[in-house]
C-alpha cells in the first residue's frame, strides 16, 4: 500500500473507531458563535475550506452558528456534510492529517500495512509519542509488523508510555482492543493485502 493510502485507512478507522465523530456533527464552538462542523469538529478557515468541497457548502461558510441555527438550517447542514460528497471531503481532509502518522510509524521500522493503519489511529494521542513507543517496542524485540503483538504492546504498555495515568489505563485498553478487531477485519483486498489470519504475520 502506498502512503496516501494507508492514510486513507487511518482516516477511515479514525472515524470508524470513534476516536473522531460522526460525520454529520454540527455544535456551536465553545470558543465564539461559529459552527464546529464533521467528524473532526474542523472550525474557522477548516470548516469552510471543507464546505468548499462540497456543492451547496458555500452557502455555510463564514456564518454564525446562531445565523444557521435561528434559520431552521441546522438538519439541511449537517445532511449536507454527511453526504457522499461530504464524507468524501472529510476524508480526504482527514488523509491529509494522517500522511503524518504513517509516515512516523514507517520512519519507526513499520512495513506491515495493519500494523501501520493500527498505529496510525493512534496517531492523534501524539505523533511523537506513537513513533517513539514504536521504536522503543522493536528495540525490545517486540515484532510490531505481526498485528497481535503489535497490539499486545499498546494495550499493555502504551497507556504507561503517553504518561496518561493510571485512571486511563482501562480507557486506553479498550481502545486498544477495539483497534484491533477494527484493523484485523478490514477488507484490503483491492491494495492486495490478503485477509488477516490472526497469530500469522502478513507477507506484504
């Protein structure tokens, strides 16, 4: 898979996994009166740079969100930021953020595609901190390009690493589990990536 791609997937799983919302989020911004608007709650010149890509959108762009909200406005906003169209762009938006990420879990000693997509959804809790913990990890000997031991990792270890606390621990284990059944079932056949047998390291 190539990078644009894994970022793709990353961009998907944030979504899918619920680190990110839903696609169809619209909430006033708790900084001013302005909408916050998709799954990453873009706000400002992001928010109309995504209405920009969608028809419609920029009917929305610049306005308060008491302007949209006193219009009775709100339903048609976020049915149009939760179109195909919309999705799309919000994709595409999040891929963008996510080059990042995989480009730290690859520049770490990364080649595994799930491997790379896993840690990658990680990506938001520090690009920095997922890149060092992956470095960390193989220097250990711990095989991060085999998805379940990559996972064992983060699920054990990671919450300990991010210096979250101890009161995230469960939160961090969970998410950790949720990424891996997430990863371990996608469907990346059309990137010729066979289907993931767990305990069997991917030849790729």
């Amino acid at each position: 898979m190539t990078n644009e791609e894994l970022a793709r997937e990353v961009a998907r799983g944030l979504v899918e996994t619920g680190v990110e919302g839903g696609y169809d989020a619209v909430s006033c911004s708790t900084a001013g009166d302005y909408p916050s608007i998709g799954c990453s709650q873009w706000e400002g010149a992001r928010a109309d740079t995504l209405l920009g890509y969608i028809d419609g959108g920029d009917y929305y762009a610049g306005r308060s969100y008491s302007d949209i909200e006193e219009s009775g406005e709100l339903d048609d906003l976020k049915a149009l930021i939760s179109s195909e169209q919309g999705i799309e762009a919000q994709l595409m938006i999040l891929a963008q953020d996510a080059i990042d990420y995989v480009e730290a879990a690859i520049d770490a000693g990364l080649d595994d595609s799930r491997s790379i997509i896993y840690c990658g959804i990680w990506g938001p809790t520090s690009t920095h901190c997922v890149y060092t913990f992956i470095k960390k990890c193989l220097d250990k000997g711990i095989d991060m390009n085999d998805l379940d031991a990559c996972a064992a990792a983060f699920r054990d270890d990671y919450w300990i690493w991010a210096d979250v606390g101890r009161k995230y621990r469960a939160g961090y284990q969970n998410r950790s589990d949720n990424t891996y059944l997430y990863v371990a079932g996608l469907d990346l056949s059309a990137y010729g990536v066979p289907e993931y047998e767990s305990g069997e390291s991917e030849d790729e």
